[in-house]
C-alpha cells in the first residue's frame, strides 16, 4: 500500500491497481475503521477537508509498521513522515496525532 496525491495522479497511473479510497475504509457491515474511531474520539478534525488525506496516509503508516514494527521511541518521527505534508487549519494536528499514535499502540505488533 503506498499513498498517491490524487490531485497529481492521472488515473492511468493505477490502470490495474486496488485504490482504496476513504470511502472503503469502513468495513462492509458498517464498522469503522480503527482509525476512523480514533480520530472521531480524539476529535481530531473539524470541517473534513483534511481528514481523508490525514486517514489515508495513517493507513498506510499502519500497513507499513505491520510489515516492519519500529520501536516505540519512534513514533512520533514515524507519524510526522507518514501524515506531515497534510495540512489542517483547524486542529492543529495535535488531535491527529494522537490518534494516530493510539492506534499505533493499541494495535500488536507494530511496535518493537
Ligand atoms: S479539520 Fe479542518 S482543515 Fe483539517
């Protein structure tokens, strides 16, 4: 799983790819994400602009620490790479990040 900016990415570029978009994070009987519980307990956003791009881009933070756990003193670094070219004006990314970073936590096996 690797995040693509979509405003740049002409739809040949996924030609034959799976393209999972916010919409298809919630799981089919309606469930959300752990993610999506996150941010929405956390409050992490407000008006919605950024929350997509803020998910995707922990998804595939997630996907990669599944593949390859880090230890846990590099969270935060890891977090800031993953989501840190997002912008959101209305939280601060504080919100975000802790979400993000209870996810991480909560979930075995991402973190050495
Ligand atoms: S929630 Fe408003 S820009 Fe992110």
């Amino acid at each position: 799983m690797e995040p693509l900016r979509t405003c740049t990415t002409p739809i040949s570029a996924v030609n034959g790819k799976i393209v999972t978009t916010v919409e298809g994070l919630a799981r089919s009987d309606g469930q959300l994400h752990p993610l999506q519980k996150a941010f929405l307990k956390h409050f992490s956003f407000q008006c919605g602009y950024s929350a997509p791009g803020f998910l995707m881009a922990s998804l595939c933070l997630i996907d990669k620490l599944q593949r390859s756990p880090i230890p846990r003193t590099s969270i935060d670094n890891a977090i800031e790479e993953a989501v840190g070219q997002h912008v959101c004006r209305c939280t601060g990314y504080v919100r975000y990040y802790q979400a993000i970073r209870e996810v991480i936590l909560d979930t075995p096996g991402l973190v050495t």
